[in-house]
C-alpha cells in the first residue's frame, strides 16, 4: 500500500495529518476547523476572567536604578522564563511536527506567553461566581434581608446532588445569616428553613432543642403572623414525629401560648385558632378517623354559632362542660335533620326529644378501583379498606350497632381541640367562616380559603378536591386524553410536522376551538365580586359548576345542605345566602330561584339578595326578567342610598346591558342614573352629563378606597372590596361606551383600574388588603377587555388584550381564571411557542416547586406534552417529599408499609392476615382437591403414558 492509504479504502482517499487524523480525498486541502483542538479552542465561547491586584505589594514598585516596573517570570512552553537572557532561547528546539503552527495555535509559545501573561493578573469568573459576589455585596448592605440570604441558600444548593449535603450547606448558611445580625435569630422564615434542612441531617434530641429555641426566640420579636405561622409548623412536625394520636398534647400548649396573646388582633388570633382546628381535622380524616374531624366541627360549630346566653361570662372550662352535657345526650347536632342547636337543647330540656335518624342508615358504599373479587389478599384488602373509608363519615351514636370503637365519638375525644371567641367581632367573623371552613373540608372547595383562614406560608393539606377516591373525571383527565387540546403538536414524520418555527419562535396550527377555561378553579378571597359571578355571559365558570358539585357523595351533599339551611337562619347574612344560592345553582337554577324566593319573603327590602335574584335571572338568560328586577329594585333609590350592595347592583344592571345587546344608550342610561343624574332622556348622553358623571364616580371611588379595611365580603356595612370594584368598573365602562371604539378608549378605561390598582392604602408594601384589591382589579379590568373584544367582537388590536392579561398573570399566577383569560386571548394567534414560553415561566417554573393547583390546571389545559405532563405532576410529588409512586410493589414491601401505618396509628379496620390465611386455607383446599380427583384417573394416565413413551423409543 501507497502512502496515507487506508486498508478496506478506494484508492481515491488518504489519511491526512495532523493531531487526530482523518479521511479526505485526493486532491482536496482537508479542512482541520472540527478535528483540531486549536481551531475548537477557537470557537468555544471564551471564558470571561476578572482582573486582580497581586499579592506581591513589591511587583508594581517602581525600580529607582533600573527605571522600569519588573513584572513576574512568565514561563514558556518547556519551562523557560521570558525574562531570561536572549541567548538561553537559543537552545529550545521547536517541535517539527507543529513546525506549520501559526500564532493563532493556542499550543504555540506565543499563545502560551499571551496565555500566561493573561493569567498573571486575572481570575476565572464564572456566573456562579458574580451571582455569588452580588448577593455577597447585598447581603454587606442588607445583613437582615430574608429574601437574599433565601435567594444565596437557593443558589448555593442547586448544584448539589445528595440530600444531605443540601441540608448540610442550608445550615452552614442560615448559621452565617444568624451570626451576621441579631435580628435574624428570631426570624421566623429563616429558622423555619433552618430546622427543616436540620431535620435531615440532625438526631432527635438536637432537633427537639433547636424546635424549643425557635419557638422562644421567635416569640420574643417575630410579628404576630411569622409567630403563627412558625407554630403551624411545629405543629406539622408534631404531626409527623408522632402522628395524630399526639395532636392533643400539641394543641393543649399552643391554646396555652395564645391565652397570654389576648392583647394582639382577636380577629386574627381567632381565625389562626380555626386554621389549627382545620389542620387537625385533616390530620384525623387521612388518617382514618372521619368520624372524629366531623365531630369536632360540629362541636365547635355549636359553640360558637349556639352559644347560650346563660353562659356568658363563664370560663372556657365550665362552657366546655356544658357542652358536654348536650353532646352526651346525643340530640340532633348541627347539620344533622331536625338540629335545634346546643342553646335550643337548653331551653327545650324537658320537652320530648326528638327521634334521631342513625347516622348509619344513611352509609353508601362506594366502588372502589380494585374489585374486591381479586385473587389477590392485597388488593382485595385495600379495596375492602377504600370502601370502608368512603363509607365513613359521620359520628354514629351509642346506640347504633357498629363493631368500629371508632365510629362513636365521646366528647373527651374532641374536648382538647375546642376554642372559645375572644371578642364578639372575632366571633362574627367566626360564625361565617366556620360553616365556609366545614363544607371546604367535606369537599365543596371555597377558592382563596385557604390563604384566609390558612395563610400564605403553607396551605396545601387544605385542598382536598383531588384527594377524594372519585375526584371529578374533568377536573384530572385520562393520559391518553390530554395532550395538546389547544394546539397540534404533531411530530409523527407520516403524518407530517404540524409546527415549525419562523423567527425563532415556534409556530402550530389550531387544532379546534376548547375552552380556555378548566374545572381547576382558584383565586383571591375578594377577587370575584359575587360567587355567582364568571368569565362568561351566563356565569359560565362561576364558583361551583355541574362538574364540581357532581363528585361529592351523596350523603355529604345532603348534609351540606343542610349546613345551608341551618346557619342562614342563625347568623342572617347576605353572602352565605349568596353562596348557599350558587351551591343549589349547581344542581337546578329554578330550585335556586325557589330559595331565593323563600329569602326575599323574609327581608324584601334586601338589595344584595335582589341583586342575587337577578343574577340567577341571567343564567336562565332571562334578560327581561333580570331587567324588571333591576328597575323595580333600583326606581326608588335616592342619590344618597348608603345602603350597601346599590353600587354593586346598579354595576350588574350596567353590565347586563352592555353584554345583551351592546347599545351604549341603555348603558349610559344606567350608569347616569347610578350618579343621580335625573334627566337621563334624550340628551342624557351629552358631554356634559357624562363630565358629571365621572366627576361623581371619581369622588365615590376616593371616599370607598378612605373607608377600605382588610375584613372578608360577608362584613356588611362599611366600604368592601365589591363596592370599590363596582364603581371602578362603572367609571371603566362609562369611558367605554361614551367613546368610540378605538385603540384610545379603550386605554383610557384601563387606566381607572391601573390607577387605583396602584394606590397606596396606607399599609405595608405587602399588605393583605393592597394585595386583595390589585387581584380583584387586575381580574375585573381582563374581564372587562375580555368580553369588549371577544363577546362583543370590538375591532380593536388583539395584543391590548393579550398584553394586559399576561401582566396580570404574571402578577397573579395562582388565578385560574386570569389564566384561562390569557390562554383565550393566545387563540388564533397560532404562535405556540409564547404560549409555551409563558407557561414555562409561570405554570411550570423551574428552581422552585410546583404548586399543585397550576399544575394541574396545565394538566387539564392540555398545553403540554403528555411527558411534559408527567414530569410536572411529578415535581408535584417530590416537591412534597415523597417518592417516587409505582403500580406494584413487592410482598416485603407492602407488609413493612402496613406496619408502619400501625406504628402512625393510621386506621386499619381489618387484618391483613385474615386475607392472607384466606387464601392459604384456599389453596391448601384446592390441591386436596385436585389430589382426590386424581386418585380415580392418575392410575390410568400413568399407564398410558408409559405405554406412549415405550412405542416413541421401539426399536430401542
């Protein structure tokens, strides 16, 4: 073979040279660009480095004799210095085989000088390092900002791989954060993630001290929320060191530590009381004792709803064995049929009692997943033990027959938990988001609940909506059912690409028009005006639709009715009629109206119930109905009506008119005579009625926004969250109607809601009341857009729309409605990959976890890919520490997992041996079967056999 030929090669290609050789043809210059390491040094990204002083405070001195600044000995490839004699060079023999270097080879002793002489001086510099010198830099500032020691630990820890060299390093940290101020040891958020990233790493005894330490340092500066919030932990630790059995010893310190807070807001020291009980209630249900988070509700409920009068001023103690006196003579409790409460039980005393229904006639079993006819001891026992979990539910009483000791519930059971009202406005406030808090924990979810009575820190045992055994079928769809159901994303190579990407940006065709909206529904407290309110025409997306209430058991949804009728009558408010109408609105909008009906004979002179009656007159899209409602309520209403609910009410009318048939006219008409302009005839549409009118709204706007205070909607009276949002939205539209419909009108009505959105009310920057109003205005402001370019099909640019709804989401990621808004506003725009982009950064972060309420709307949405979606619910899972779940599990495992759960003291009804020595005896009787059958045959098979194998193997 010739030179540079290569065995098995045509004769036309050679090896060619070089540091990693390769095959070129004849003839041709080879190209080295990808092959060589110089030319790949080349075009790697050149690494950024820092310039530094030198340690040596001598190197730059000038020298006196010499005249010049001596520079440290830089070395050549080979070891000689470069502030070596000239005639020392001559003795280095170049490299023959790199002879063709030039002085872009970073191998050659002119790079490596240039190299060298870079490096003297300088630093690699990475973007880890600059992230870490700015936090450094902050933190020298700002020794006691929480946020950037957070944001330091986050960055320290993301590239670590184990567990417990994270926690090791978190604590490393937040020791450092202590020892730089005094004022972080008794910060509440940074001792929080201090005992949680110990917990890994420390023994039990250490662990114990340093939960005693927080709790004294932190209750002696910490403000009376990071105090709360950092007991709800201790409580969960408790809760998880020693299971619910232990809950009472926890709960008996903590009403002992907030005795002696008497002193601090009693509306919130009663509310955070309530976010304790609610968390014990679910403690108790997911551990298996239904029965008793009931009785406990229903406990409190009558403490507080059914307080006798006798009673007042007595201590908590005697109250309690009142109490008690009642539950022992097991009458009707509260939501149970015929209840008269614990004070009507006490003036009745004497009197017949009145037959109770047993609790147990009324259990339903439901199906479970796995047949309980399956051959398998495991599956058939967890299938018997789901269906006896869903049967479960209420307190039986003592003369029911029940094997179950924990059926029957006694009251020194519930007595521990118990709590008395510390003024009678917390009690107020209690007696409504008591029966709120009950029904949430049997199912019927109440949006922006939980971040209420439950707080912000952490509130995610709250949700049970998808914890249930039958969880709506639209609300967690199939697999193999989600998917893209907005948008194509097909990449099968047959059936050819269905996107492509111009500019950068992927681009998909519409696959079909869906809804943008989900059954996965969350918002703010005061973010929607009426519960009866949605993005749609006819309440299309409303608190509580068919799909919601369709997964609650029959049982519970009986009892939560009557929850609705009992309490409507005792405490008299107009917001728990309001919800109480949206829950029968669910099931049949005419037996709503009947309720409604049954309420206004009651208070006729009620606008707030009016205003609901004619809101369910519009989801039967009977405008004319709604219309007589809204003049016959509304005719004789002075200009100087304080009742409340008129402005909210003289908003509804406005908007009927608007979304009906979009003649400004009326519109005006109505919103005119909101200010009390009289003369609204003819020339009601002028300019200068219009200048008074938004002269009138603006003055209204500044005194409601004066009287704003933080409490819920059901506080009546004073100025609310919907007033102030009505007026908004009226002084918005009346921009609209009384312009054109032009890209300026339209901004100008924008601006009413990002004016006062901005508004300072006087509190912290990150007060709850300036939070709820931003929310509650950035949704009312989108709704508004919304329905003013796509229900009435205003010719307007649609990136108005869709630049104001994605800074709204942006701000407000947890509202699924703004959410949907947003994905409805991307349709027909055919760019997925900004859609892709949003929910990336929104839906789907990355360095944080996954909050389960985005994630499983984007699961519903089907915006993402199906492996997408399983990685994202799986963020879920492992955001809450858990492993990894797996459809089979070995024998070992399942029967360690059922000794643990008898360690938790979770609730096992029945023995798992009994289903195994079942399918023992069942085997066992079936090979003495088999082996009776065979006695008669295996004589004759036997002998047929042999005679079959001897004529196989003849002549042999």
């Amino acid at each position: 073979m010739g030179y540079g030929e290569v065995i098995g090669f045509p004769p036309a290609w050679k090896l060619t040279r070089g540091e990693k050789g390769e095959v070129a043809l004849r003839g041709e210059s080879h190209s080295s660009k990808h092959t060589l390491n110089r030319k790949t040094t080349q075009i790697a990204p050149a690494q950024i480095r820092k310039l530094i002083v030198p340690t040596n405070s001598t190197a730059l001195t000038t020298n006196s004799q010499e005249g010049f600044i001596p520079l440290p000995g830089l070395r050549r490839k080979g070891g000689h210095s470069m502030t070596e004699p000239a005639y020392r060079s001559v003795t280095t023999a170049q490299d023959p085989d790199n002879s063709d270097m030039d002085d872009s080879d970073p191998s050659s002793p002119k790079s490596d000088a240039a190299s060298d002489a870079s490096e003297a001086f300088t630093v690699p510099y990475t973007s880890t390092m600059h992230t870490n010198a700015r936090l450094t830099s902050l933190l020298k500032t700002d020794p006691t900002s929480t946020s950037t020691w957070l944001e330091l630990l986050e960055h320290s820890i993301a590239g670590v791989p184990t567990s417990e060299a994270r926690s090791d390093l978190a604590v490393n940290i937040i020791e450092k954060a202590f020892s730089a101020h005094p004022a972080n040891k008794r910060n509440a958020i940074l001792r929080c993630r201090y005992l949680l990233s110990g917990a890994i790493i420390w023994p039990a005894n250490k662990l114990e001290e340093e939960w005693e330490r927080a709790l004294k340092l932190v209750d002696e500066a910490a403000d009376l929320e990071d105090r709360m919030n950092l007991w709800m932990d201790h409580l969960n630790w408790r809760l998880k060191v020693g299971g619910v059995m232990r809950l009472e010893t926890a709960v008996q310190r903590l009403w002992i530590l907030l005795r002696s807070k008497r002193s601090s807001g009693a509306v919130t020291l009663d509310r955070f009381r309530l976010r304790v009980l609610w968390r014990c209630c679910t403690a108790f249900s997911e551990a298996g004792y239904k029965e008793r988070a009931c009785a406990m509700f229903q406990a409190q409920m009558e403490l507080v709803l059914y307080f006798p009068p006798r009673l007042r001023g007595t201590s908590l103690d005697a109250t309690l064995d009142a109490l008690e006196d009642f539950w022992e003579a097991e009458a009707p409790r509260i939501g149970e049929p015929n209840a008269g409460g614990w004070a009507g039980w006490e003036a009745s005393k004497n009197a017949p009692s009145t037959a109770m229904p047993s609790n147990a006639e009324a259990a339903i079993v439901l199906p479970s997943e796995i047949s309980t006819k399956s051959k398998d001891p495991y599956a058939r026992w967890a299938a018997r033990e789901s269906q006896r979990d869903a049967s479960g539910g209420l307190p039986l009483r003592t003369s029911d027959e029940d094997e179950d000791p924990y059926t029957t519930i006694l009251f020194s059971d519930i007595r521990p938990f118990l709590f008395s009202c510390s003024t009678e406005e917390s009690g107020k406030d209690l007696r409504t988001l008591l029966p709120l808090t009950f029904m949430h924990f049997l199912g019927l979810h109440f949006p922006g609940l939980s971040s209420l009575v439950g707080g912000i820190w952490d509130s995610s045992w709250s949700d049970a909506r998808f914890g249930r055994n039958s969880p709506p079928s639209s609300t967690v769809p199939s697999i193999s059912t989600s998917g893209s159901r907005l948008l194509s994303q097909s990449k099968s190579l047959g059936e050819g690409r269905g996107w492509e990407v111009v500019g950068g940006t992927v681009v998909a065709t519409e696959k079909r028009s869906a809804s943008g909206w989900g059954q996965v529904k969350e918002w703010g407290w005061n973010c929607v005006l009426s519960p009866l309110d949605g993005y749609g025409v006819r309440g299309e997306g409303r608190m509580w639709e068919s799909e919601e209430v369709a997964s609650l058991e029959p049982r519970a949804i009986e009892f939560i009715r009557q929850l609705f009728q009992q309490v409507s009558r005792k405490i008299q408010s107009t917001y728990f009629d309001e919800v109480w109408l949206t829950f029968e609105a669910a099931f049949s909008v005419k037996t709503a109206l009947k309720v409604s009906r049954a309420l206004l004979s009651k208070d006729r002179d009620s606008i707030p119930r009016w205003t609901s009656h004619a809101k369910l007159e519009r989801l039967r899209d009977k405008i004319s109905d709604a219309r007589k409602v809204y003049e016959t309520s509304l005719d004789t209403v002075s200009p100087n009506d304080t009742r409340p609910g008129v402005e909210i009410m003289f908003w509804d009318w406005a908007e009927m008119e608007w979304l009906a048939d979009g003649e400004k006219r009326k519109v005006l008409d109505v919103i005119l005579k909101s200010v009390g302009v009289t003369n609204v005839g003819a020339g009601a549409g002028g300019a200068s009625m219009i200048l008074r009118g938004r002269k009138v709204l603006e003055e209204r706007i500044r005194s409601a926004m004066n009287g704003l205070t933080s409490s819920g909607p059901h506080r009546e009276g004073a100025s609310t969250f919907g007033t102030i949002v009505a007026l908004i939205n009226t002084a918005a539209l009346l921009e609209l109607v009384s312009g054109g419909d032009g890209e300026a009108d339209v901004i100008a009505a924008l601006q009413k809601h990002d004016i006062h959105a901005a508004t300072n009310l006087g509190g912290a920057p990150f007060d709850r009341s300036q939070y709820c109003l931003r929310e509650a205005l950035a949704f009312a402001s989108s709704r508004l857009l919304y329905h003013h370019t796509r229900t009435l099909r205003t010719p307007i640019p649609p990136i108005i729309l869709r630049r104001h709804v994605e800074s709204a989401v942006r701000e407000f990621p947890d509202n699924t409605v703004l959410l949907g808004i947003w994905l409805e506003s991307e349709k027909g725009e055919m760019i997925w990959g900004r859609v892709r982009q949003v929910v990336g950064e929104i839906v789907n972060p990355k360095g944080e976890g996954v909050i389960p309420t985005r994630a499983l709307w984007g699961a519903w949405q089907g915006i993402e890919e199906i492996s997408r979606v399983r990685n994202m619910l799986n963020r879920v899972i492992e955001g809450e520490r858990h492993p990894p779940l797996r459809r089979q599990f070995k024998k070992w495992e399942i029967e360690t997992w059922v000794g643990s759960m008898m360690e938790r003291q979770i609730r096992i009804r029945e023995d798992i041996e009994d289903y195994l020595q079942a399918m023992r005896d069942a085997e066992e009787s079936e090979r003495d079967g088999s082996t009776d059958a065979d006695e008669g045959e295996g004589g004759d098979e036997e002998l047929e056999g042999i005679v079959n194998e001897r004529r196989r193997l003849a002549p042999y």
